[in-house]
C-alpha cells in the first residue's frame, strides 16, 4: 500500500513531466494500434469483399485494376469488352457450362465524385452480396426498370449527397471529381439500397444500357461493357476458365480468385504499413527513452527521500520496486491515453476509408494487439526505469543524511 | 540482559588521498531496556557514526552490537534494514521529514517497512504529540517544532524498543528543544522504548538525567588526540 502511495506521490510531485512522458507514450501507442488494426482489419475486410461474386472478365490488362474497377470501383477500367465476344465465351462448353450468374456492367460516368455504373437489376434482385445477405432497397424505393432513366442508390452515396426518393440527377462524363460535363439524361432516384458496408454503398446504379446509350458516349461501342461479374458453379471451373482465358492470349482477362488478387495490392503497399509500424516503434522507443531522463534527472533530488525511506527500514529493492512502479505507472497512463488517441485516429483512418472504397472497418472489433501492444509499451518503460532504479538502489544512505555530528 | 550490547566495535573511513581514518572504536558499552541516556559529544566526534552503526545503516570493521538479542554486526544488509525497521525508532537532527507526503503519511511510513501500516496507531501518536488537527498538512506547512514533534511520532510509529535521537534538539531554539526533548523522553516513557540520545549542547543535556562523556567511550578520539 505504502508503495502504491510512494508511487502515486511521486507521479504528482513530478506532475508536468509525467504527463509529457505519459503522452508521449499514449502518441506512440495509439500511432501502433492503429497501424496494427487497420492493417489486420483491412486485410482480412478487403480481401473477404467480392460483393457476392467468384471472378471478373474484363478487357486485357491487370487482373489487380479489373477488380479494384469492378468490385471496388477505384481506378480506371481497363477498357471496355464486346458484349459479342463475352457471348462467345459463354458459348464455349467448357466455360459457359462453369458460370452459374453473369452480371454486366459499364463503367465511365459518375456525379460529383460518385460513380455512376450500369447493371441488370438482376444485380438487386438475386445476388447474395455476402453468405445469406441479398441487396435490399429501403422501404418506398423499388428496383430501377431496364430501358427507363432510373437509378437506385447505394446508401453511403444516398446520404452524403443527401438524396431522397424522387431525387432527380445529370450523370457527368468521366469518374473524376471534376467531371467533363453533363449528360443530357436527367435521372431519378427509385431506391435507396439498405447499407451493405460493401463497395455497392457509394455507387450510383443505373441500367446497363443508360451508360451505354448515353448521349455523348460512343454510338459504335453502345453493347460494349466494362466487364462482368460472375458466379463460378465450383471452384475447380474458376481455375480452368483462368488458364483458357488467360493463356489464351485472347481479348479478355479473367481476374479469379477476387481474395488472392486483392491480397496482392497489400503486398505491394505492404511496405506503407511497414514505415509506419517501424515510425510506431521508434516513437516507442523514443518515449521509453523518455522515461528514463525524466525519472533519471530527478533522481539527484529524491536522493534525500530514498535515504529517508532506507533509514525507516525499506530495503534497496523496495526502492527500486518503487522507481521501476513509478516507470510502468507511467507506461500504463501513456497505453491507457493511447486507447483514447486510437479511437480517435481509427475512427478517422476508418471513415475516409469508407468513403473511398465503400469497405467499412470496425476498429473496435477485439485484436490482439489490444493485449500485446500496451504490455510491450508498459514493459518498454519498465526497461527504461530500470536505470535510476538501479541509481535508487545505491543510494548511500548515511552520507545522503548528512550533516553528522 | 540488556537491551543493548556493544564491545570491541570499530569503524574506519578510507580517506580521499589513501589511508583511513577510524572514527568510531568502543570497547564496551550497554543500554537496558526503557533505560534513557544521552551521549555528550563535540560536532565531528563520531556520534552520528556511533548510532548509525548501532541501526545497521552502517557495517562495522568488526565488533559486536547485541540489539534485542541479535548481532547487528552480523547480520546483512536487508536483514539490518529488517531490524531497524521493527525495533529502532530514529530521530534526525534536521528531522529528515518526507516533504512530499502529508504528516499522517510520514509517521506510516515510520511503520510501514516493520509490522505494516496502522493508521489508527499513527493518528494517535500525532495526537499525543498535539498535532491531530495537521495529519493532512505537508511538512513545508509546520513550524519547526511541529515538524520535530512529526519527527518523534514518527520514530515511535514503529513501536520501537530502542530510539535513537541525534542531536534531535540542534535547529530549535531554546525554549522549543527543552520542550521537544521533554516530550522525547516522555512518549519513550509512555511506549516502554529505551532512548539513546547524542548531542553537543550543554545546556539540553543539563535537563538529561543520565549523561555520559562520548570522548571517554569512543577509543578513536582519544588515539587521535594522542601525541
């Protein structure tokens, strides 16, 4: 008890430098925790979403840019297909026969920064976007109707232009946010989608044939499309359908399977997380380095005090317990404020990521390193009282209480 | 058996420039139990040496000192910091109170590293000593004698059988230091604890009933001052 006392008095005697130490390490702490979480989360997140689909078929080019067009809608498509020549492909037995659903859609248009993207409304209508999750439009809304200048709305993209039912819209050439100009089409909203917290949320749907009829759009590609969505019978069709496409040497591309490919993009920015958790680390270390200095440098005035406590009968390891307390008190401040910095840093890490990909991450959800990080920061602390608790330990206790008589 | 024994018990210093400087060498000396006596003693003389030796914050070169029936001279370190901490009560000169703690913890820390903390225990001694409206003010916020009469509490917190008091009465004045050392030898009284008391001012020890010479116990001082 006289040691949490000791302790306690000490952090208060020392006020200002505890809370900068602490907050230091509550910088460190919660810069790794968010690191680490985002990391793991959106790992695990994005390579889960494929919005209900096995593969995609797009033009030739990378697999990595077809599904980050057509799943995640980022990037530019890598052009567009014929819809003659996907026809073609689904004649063949050997593939036709593998694909149990085939979505279309078309890319290129969008309105004020949301994308606008054309489908059959067979997308809303049969898909399960997750195991046992089909799309659904909130109540008073209904499906867009093929041949009319109708959209239903993905509800992130629904509330941040705050569009209601009836709301009415020019779809802009181009995807960017500053657009070339508007298209004639003026249409309206018919359905809201309930939130998927999938890519699906931020897109502005409309029929297939609305992007490709567009005014403006070229008259001679009016069947192409951006690429299709499909949903492979078995897994062994997915692999087959891959190497007669792909090795054809052909027009097309065929990006399967959606998870593998989507855990490439993390190994090529694998090296952003890797910065930022060695800039974790390092701020770790500079923070336990702080604690050393700080208790250290008061060490020469608490000399006093430590020979009082030894002459009162306290042992040189409970002088040392007592520093080494008051360098992990320290620690569990820092990690404890650091939950708070990691709230508020995921919150925003999470929210821009929603609004740029749709995917959203629960920061919140348990990780392990809920556990592990704040032990290794509060023992990083431990390790830098270590020295002016070994200065406390050899304090001198008769010539500390000088004068003698 | 009395409550304190020493015999042949020396202590020497290394000086900075080589060669040592022995400071403290008495061959027999004895304190009963509840027994009160004062050392009288020049500044410099050994004094403060003699009764940390006997508290176990120093280690002699060699001799015995039988405290409560251990060798202190024997013992090691934490076993010397065990013993100090339940049977020695100590009162400093400049009182060597903890500035950062309120004066009700300063006396628990006086029983805090012996049989554990006893605040009811504390609080009473505080009281004894006339200071039960200040268990919540810090040391800076006493007069000097408070901060004495803290000080004793303290070094009775422990239910010590033997205090030992270094010039406890040297930054009072004088009507303060016959007052503190009345309540000194009161309260020792009261608790049953046997008192040893070194000091140089003449006019404190004339209050002392039994009164020894320093010079003539301690060997060290009459070889230095030897031709």
């Amino acid at each position: 008890m006289m040691l949490w006392n000791l302790i306690y008095r000490s952090l208060r005697q020392h006020a200002l430098s505890t809370l900068v130490t602490a907050g230091s390490i509550a910088l460190a702490a919660g810069l790794l925790l968010t690191v680490w979480v985002v990391k793991t989360q959106s790992q695990a997140v994005f390579a889960a979403t494929n919005s209900g689909f096995d593969a995609v078929l797009g033009a030739r080019g990378s697999k990595l840019q077809l599904v980050l067009n057509a799943i995640f809608h980022l990037e530019a498509s890598p052009g567009n297909i014929a819809a003659a020549d996907f026809e073609a492909l689904r004649r063949n037995p050997m593939i036709g026969g593998a694909i149990r659903t085939a979505i279309p859609i078309a890319v290129g248009d969008s309105f004020q920064g949301w994308r606008v993207v054309g489908t059959v409304e067979q997308l809303f209508a049969e898909i399960e976007y997750a195991p046992g999750k089909r799309y659904a439009i909130a109540r008073g809304g209904r499906n867009f109707q093929l041949g009319a200048h109708e959209a239903v709305v993905g509800n992130f993209a629904a509330k941040r232009l705050g569009w209601k039912l009836g709301a009415t819209f020019h779809p802009q050439h181009g995807v960017s946010e500053k657009a070339e100009r508007d298209h004639d089409e003026l249409y309206t909203v018919v359905g809201i989608l309930e939130p998927t917290s999938t890519p699906v949320d931020r897109v502005i749907w409309i029929p297939l044939e609305g992007i490709q009829t567009m005014s403006g759009h070229n008259p001679f590609a009016k069947t192409d499309i951006s690429a299709v969505l499909i949903q492979l019978r078995a897994p062994t069709a997915g692999l087959m359908a891959s190497n007669l496409i792909n090795q054809s040497g052909g027009k097309l591309t065929f990006a399967y399977p959606i998870g593998t490919i989507v855990a490439e993009l993390f190994n090529k920015i694998s090296w952003i997380d890797k910065v930022l958790t060695l800039l974790a680390w390092l701020v770790a270390a500079v923070a336990s380095g702080s604690v050393l200095v700080s208790i250290y440098n008061s060490m020469s005035a608490r000399a006093r005090d430590i020979a009082i406590l030894r002459a009162l009968g306290a042992r040189r390891r409970t002088v040392f317990g007592a520093v080494v307390g008051e360098a992990a008190a320290i620690g569990v401040l820092g990690a404890a404020a650091g939950f708070a910095v990691f709230a508020g840093l995921a919150a925003g890490v999470a929210s821009i990521i929603q609004a740029q990909t749709g995917v959203v991450l629960e920061p919140l959800q348990w990780n392990p390193v809920f556990g592990w990080g704040p032990a290794v920061f509060v023992g990083l602390c431990v390790l830098g009282g270590l020295v002016p608790a070994f200065k406390a330990y050899r304090v001198p206790v008769a010539e500390t209480l000088a004068p003698v008589s | 058996m009395p409550l304190l024994s020493i015999k042949d018990l020396a202590k020497t210093y290394p000086l900075p420039g080589g060669g040592a400087h022995r400071v403290v060498e008495v061959v027999e000396f004895s304190l009963e139990a509840a027994e009160q006596l004062a050392l009288r003693g020049e500044s410099g003389s050994g004094k403060t040496t003699f009764l940390h030796l006997i508290a176990g914050i120093l280690a002699p070169d060699s001799g015995r000192i039988a405290l409560a029936g251990r060798d202190v001279a024997a013992l090691g370190e934490a076993a010397r910091d065990r013993l100090r901490a339940e049977t020695i009560g100590y009162i400093f000169q400049t009182f060597n109170l903890l500035q950062g703690h309120t004066v009700l913890e300063n006396v628990e820390f006086g029983m805090a590293f012996g049989r554990g903390v006893d605040r009811a225990y504390a609080e009473s001694l505080l009281r004894r000593v006339g200071l039960s409206d200040k268990l919540g003010h810090f040391p800076r916020q006493l007069s000097t004698g408070q901060q004495q009469r803290v000080a004793v509490a303290r070094a009775l917190a422990n239910h010590p059988k033997l205090v030992l008091a270094d010039e406890p009465t040297g930054n009072l004045d004088r009507r303060h230091a016959r007052e503190a050392l009345a309540l000194i030898r009161e309260v020792c009284r009261e608790c049953g604890a046997a008192l040893l008391l070194v000091s140089h001012d003449e006019q404190v020890l004339a209050g002392f009933g039994d009164v020894r010479d320093f010079a003539a116990l301690n060997r060290a001082l009459t070889a230095e001052a030897a031709p």
